[in-house]
C-alpha cells in the first residue's frame, strides 16, 4: 500500500503546485500535456518496475512470454487460421504481438514497460482530448488508481493492450469515423476478443436523449438481474471464455452500488453536465452500458472484464460531475467534492489494504495461485 500511496501523494500534489503557480495558465494545453505526460511517467515506472509476482498472472504471463520465444512464425501463423477458421484455440493475436515484439528484446521486464507505455499513452491522450480545464485532470488520474490500477498497471496484460486500442479508437468515435473505429476494435480483439462489445460505443455515442439513456437503464437494470445467467452465457461463449460460467459464488455489490449512485447523480445533474463540454454527452450514454451489464457480474466476477469496457469511464464523469455543481453555487460544490473526495479515500483504503508491491530487484514470493 505504501508505494501506492505515495504515487496517489505524488499525483495529488504535483496537480496542486501546478494549480498554485499563478505565473502559468494551468488550462492551457501545453501544460496539461506536462502535467499528463509527468504522471504518466511516474504510472508507468511503477507499472514497468514491478516484481513479477506482484499481481496474480504477470508470472503466468512470463511463462507464456518465455515459451513464444521458441515457438516459430509458421507454427503462430498456423494457429491463428486454426482459431479464425475452426475456433480452436483463444485470442491468437497476443501471441503473434509478443513475437514481434520480441525482434526488438527478449527481456520481460522490458515487455511490462512497453506494455504500461502503450497503455498510458492511450489514457493521456483520452484525457487529453476529453477534459477542457486542468482541475479536471487530477481526479481523474486520482480516480484511475483507486478503481483501476489493480487491473491495467499490474494483470491482466491482454486486455490492458486491447483496451489501449479501444481508447485510442475513441478518437475516431468522436468523429463518427467507423471503419478506422471497426479496424482498431478487430485488432483489439485478436488479442482479447470481448473488446467486441466495445463496438456498442460508436452506436450510442451520439444519442440525444442522454436521461433517458440512463432511466431505461435503472427499468431494465432488474430485468437483466433476472435473466443474468443466460446473457452471460451468451455474452461469454461470443467472447471465447466459456470455462469462466463455472465459477460459483459472485457479487460485486461495492462496485454495482457506485455505479447506480453515479446513474442517480447523472440524472440529477444531467441539464448542468452537458453544458460542460460538447463531448460529455456521448461519454455519459456509453458510461449508462456499465449500468445496464452489472447484473452480469453476480453470476461471475469474470463478467468485470466486459463491464470495465465501459465502467473506465468513470474516471472523466467524475471530474465533469464535480464541475456540474459550479452551477449551483460554490458552497454546494465544495460540499460534494468533500463527498467524493471522502468517498475515494474510503475506497482506495479497500482496495490497497491488503495489496503489496514489490520492485523487480526485491524479493516477493508468488502467489497462492502457483
């Protein structure tokens, strides 16, 4: 917990001094861009410079990283086609993308960092084109490492490349550009195929009707509760893992419960987000997915990887919900980002308690899981 703390300190106060320089103007681009690319540095060593134990399939994937090194381009050609044309095998693109990048190193270490730099190059660039004021940009990354960090910095490395092209496909979204969106999103999926649900973005990106985008998803939001075990049985055999169905005992209710308070807040506060920015609009009807797929996450918690396609969200409707108070006076404003702030602390203490970090050149014995 110790070196995520510290990070959280550091991102909170290197955001503050900025903010306290009155010699600069904190919302224009070039300093956003230092702010952002400084964080991302400080992200990506602690993501890159991690021991290998640390987190529960790094080791796994250092196996399979090793094991590539020996496997020969016609034999990872093959299996590709075997997987396209019979549906043997999974996600066979990883494999092939680890190869390439093994022309260039050999070194795994080397491999995290080069994954963690793809993936935060992604964020900054999301964050940068959908945030239009410095002050938005510190919960945000504030917000990343308390929902998400556990997931993109430290596991789960197929589907940290996958979503990478899935964020930067969110460019094209924004210009209502589908083959480019189509291309990514396919590539994407050679390496994890779920981030075919991601297409759903660039359908609903541009609805008007963002309320009530969110009121059917609070109707329905009991009516997939109830049928959750069939369309998570469809939603996983389409997305390849149908061993993940076995797994018993599931629920997700700290996180299904925020999700609904943040829908409950959008609605309230929904007139006063869409005067923020031009783009809030289409980020909040994709956020309403996260809403509706929930209920998949009680019949296993392995449905998160499909929800967290859309849940990232989160990390940019936060600062625009805290904004949208501006419009009701500063004292009401302060009141609810003391509220949010309080609620982060809380929840980051719940998700770093018992989490340890270790760097590469320090011992760390591997998980229970090996």
């Amino acid at each position: 917990m110790l070196v995520n703390s510290v990070v959280l300190l550091l991102i909170i106060i290197i955001g503050g001094l900025f903010l306290i320089n009155h010699k600069i103007d904190c919302n224009s681009n070039k300093i956003r861009i230092i702010y952002v690319i400084i964080v991302s540095i400080v992200l990506i060593l602690q993501s890159g410079l991690r021991n290998w134990a640390v987190g529960p399939d790094t080791y796994a994937y250092y196996l399979w990283f090793d094991d590539i090194k020996y496997e020969e381009w016609n034999f990872l050609f093959a299996k590709f086609l075997l997987f396209y044309q019979h549906g043997i095998g999974k996600d066979p693109g990883y494999e092939i993308s680890v190869k390439l990048f093994q022309i260039f190193s050999g070194n795994y270490q080397v491999y995290l960092f080069f994954v963690a730099i793809l993936w935060f190059s992604s964020l900054g660039f999301f964050l940068m084109k959908f945030t239009t004021n410095f002050k938005q940009l510190i919960p945000a990354y504030v917000f990343y490492l308390v929902m998400f960090f556990s997931f993109y910095s430290i596991t789960g490395i197929r589907q940290t490349i996958a979503m990478s092209l899935c964020v930067f496909s969110f460019y094209w979204i924004d210009k209502r550009k589908f083959i480019p969106v189509l291309l990514l999103i396919l590539l994407a999926s050679t390496l994890h195929k779920s981030s075919l649900i991601f297409i759903l973005a660039y359908f609903i990106y541009p609805f008007k009707y963002t309320k009530s985008i969110y009121i059917v998803s609070f109707l329905v939001f009991p009516i997939i509760f109830a049928l959750k075990n069939i369309i998570f049985s469809i939603l996983i055999s389409s997305s390849g893992y149908e061993l993940y169905d076995e797994f018993e005992g599931a629920g997700t209710y700290v996180f299904s419960s925020l999700l609904m308070l943040l829908g409950f807040f959008i609605l309230l506060q929904n007139k006063d987000l869409l005067r923020i920015n031009e783009k809030t609009q289409g980020i909040l009807n994709i956020f309403a997915l996260s809403i509706i797929l929930t209920p998949l996450t009680f019949v296993n918690p392995n449905a998160m990887r499909i929800v967290m396609y859309f849940s990232f969200f989160i990390i940019i409707i936060i600062p625009y919900l805290i904004e949208s108070y501006n419009y009701k006076g500063i004292q009401v404003r302060k009141i609810v980002s003391l509220f949010i702030y309080i609620l982060l602390i809380i929840l980051f203490i719940r998700t770093n308690s018992s989490f340890e970090y270790k760097f590469f050149w320090q011992d760390m014995p591997l998980g229970e899981n090996y």
